[in-house]
C-alpha cells in the first residue's frame, strides 16, 4: 500500500515530488515498524527520512520566503513541530527502545494533515489564489 495518494498533491510539481518521497518513506517506516523484528530496517528509514526532512524543509522556506508568503512563521513552526516528532523517534531508536507503529503511524498523519492544510495553502498562494 502506497502512503501517497491524490489527495495529497498540492498542484507544485516540486512540492509534490518532495511530499511523494516522503510519504514513500514514511511507508517504508510503517513497514518496518509493523514487522517489529525490523529494527535495523526501522533505524534505516527513519535516517533516510529525518534525511529528507532536513533537506526539504529549509528548501520550501527559502522557497516560501522568496514568494513573500504571509504565513510562513507558522508553517515554519509547523515545520519545527514535525522535525521534533522525527527526531523523538529517532532518540528512541538510537537509544534501543521500539520505535511503536502508533508513533510511526501519528507521524504520518500530522505529515498528511500539514501536506494537506498547509502546503496547498503555500502552493496556492503560489498560483496566485
């Protein structure tokens, strides 16, 4: 099952290539979670995504800051919040505990909810609306 779906495009070719890539990496981390024998395959992906995260967020707001986007201080802080989440699991993880697919799971949709809510508000203030 893929976590990408329609739903999820923001109309920004860039952005929803981004978000592709994430969601294809928060299921690698639902897979791993949900086998809980997994933990190096866990350990993997979720460096691949706190990887991805690092890179992607800082590029949609400079990305953002050159647009004059008006809401960017809370979609920064959204930004922070999702980072944060991350990098629980990761201290969890590095620390021998079982990152838990419920956590995994809320991950992915506080991911989902901000693609959702906030970047295709970004992405329309982009188009001009």
């Amino acid at each position: 099952m893929s976590a990408w779906t329609a739903d999820l495009a923001t109309g920004h070719p860039e952005l929803d290539r981004d978000h592709r890539e994430l969601m294809e990496l928060i299921e690698q981390l639902r897979e791993a979670a949900a086998a809980g024998d997994a933990k190096a395959r866990l350990s993997h992906a979720l460096d691949r995504f706190r990887e991805h995260v690092q890179r992607h967020f800082p590029e949609e707001e400079r990305d953002m800051e050159a647009a004059a986007y008006p809401a960017l201080a809370r979609h920064r802080e959204a930004h922070r919040a999702l980072t944060a989440m991350v990098s629980e699991l990761a201290v969890k993880d590095a620390g021998g505990d079982t990152v838990l697919y419920s956590e995994v799971e809320q991950l992915a949709q506080a991911l989902q909810r901000h693609i959702v809510l906030d970047d295709r508000a970004y992405a329309a203030h982009r188009r001009g609306r």
